[in-house]
C-alpha cells in the first residue's frame, strides 16, 4: 500500500516533440534561366520589330497620282522704257498691190518705237489725208512715205504717217515713258491716244492709219490713195 505507484510514461521524462521536416528550394539551374531570358528576349525583339515595320497597306503602290509640279510664274515683264529714239526697219514689204505694209511685230515690240520708210510708186509732193496737207516734198524729195510704229506702254500698236508737218519734222522719239514727243519743236503727245499734252503742235500728232496685228504688223495704205513699192 505504501509503495507509490509509477507513473506510466517515459520515465519521468519530457518526450522531445516530432521536428516539422525542414524544406529548402531548390535552386532554378543557371542553364534555364539562360534559355528564359533568351526567349524573353527574342519575343521582345520580334514584337518590336513588327510594331515598327511598315504595315501591308503602306507596302502597296500607292493608287493616289503623283503630284504635278507646280506652275512656274511667268517671267517678269520688261519695264517699259522711259526714253526710247526711233529704230529704222529697212525692209518693209508690200502687199496687195502696194497699199498695204508689213513689219515684223516682235521687232517693233522690242524697240518700241520704229521707223519705216516706203518708196512711192510715185512722186508726192504734198498728200491730203484726214484734212491736213502732209508735205511730202520735205522728206526725201517726196519719193518716200515716212511711217512710224510704236509699242505702247499698255502693249498696243499705234502706226501712222511719221510727220509734225507744222514744224516740219520727221522725227520724233518716247520720253518720260509715256509721250511721244517730235524732235523739232518738243510737242508731247500721249502715247495710247495721240491726243496732245503740251507743246506748240499738239492737234498735229503723226496721222494713224488702220493697222492689223497677226504674224506681223499690216498698215493699211489705201485710205491715202497712193501705193507704194516697199
């Protein structure tokens, strides 16, 4: 009865408790992740190079027409002269029969204001035109017709019989870009109507005669009633 009893177990002592299995990672090969990054890699560069190379669209010919070049201004025109003398044409010719005289349009445009002289088929002294009396017998002992062509400032022909018979002069000449003024007694006269401005011969401008601009320039002779040889 006196005995004490033992106590079941492990002798009195503490068991240990049963240590929870440790597991550690393994670690990843380098030789994977070597490939990883490879293929990461190669995606990213075949993504880039799709997002940045031209599409389908942009590889076709383009439908739309090439574009024209744009026109080039003309060229500038040449100012007109604000003193010109009198240039001589020395080979009029002559049509139907003597009344009708051409000169060449692209030499009276450069020179602006021409000369002619047209031999009479016969001698004149003095010719009646348009109420005045031209005296003919003052110019080359009246076996020429002096005629005058001008290029005006607005691009228009002006012809006539080349006198300022007050004065008696034949010649005559642009000034101040805009007049023609006689050489003898300095009558100005507007050049695009002949009408004149100052001078002690304005009413006396160069008579006009009908003219027809084509290839060349046609002065028409018959309202004088005379016919000329060239």
């Amino acid at each position: 009865m006196g005995k004490k009893k033992k106590r079941h177990g492990f002798g009195g002592q503490i068991p240990h408790s049963q240590s929870t299995p440790i597991y550690r990672r393994k670690r990843t090969p380098g030789w994977i992740k070597a490939l990883v990054a490879v293929l990461f890699i190669g995606v990213v560069g075949a993504v880039g190079v799709w997002q940045f190379s031209p599409k389908e669209s942009s590889l076709q010919p383009s439908l739309q027409p090439s574009p024209q070049p744009s026109p080039q201004p003309p060229p500038p025109q040449q100012a007109y002269p604000t003193y010109a003398s009198g240039v001589f044409y020395n080979n009029p010719t002559a049509t139907e029969g003597g009344t009708k005289i051409q000169l060449p349009y692209d030499f009276v445009k450069d020179k602006k204001i021409v000369f002619t002289d047209v031999k009479l088929a016969n001698k004149t002294n003095e010719l009646q035109y348009q109420g005045r009396s031209i005296p003919l017998s003052l110019y080359k002992n009246g076996n020429y017709l002096p005629l005058i062509a001008i290029h005006t400032p607005l691009g228009n022909i002006k012809a006539g019989i080349r006198t300022c018979e007050p004065c008696g002069s034949f010649s005559m000449h642009i000034g101040e870009g805009k007049y023609l003024i006689c050489d003898s007694c300095g009558t100005k006269w507007n050049l695009e109507t002949f009408k004149g401005v100052s001078g002690g011969c304005p009413q006396y401008p160069p008579p006009q005669l009908p003219t027809t601009i084509k290839d060349n320039i046609e002065i028409d002779l018959t309202t004088l009633g005379i016919a000329v040889i060239g």
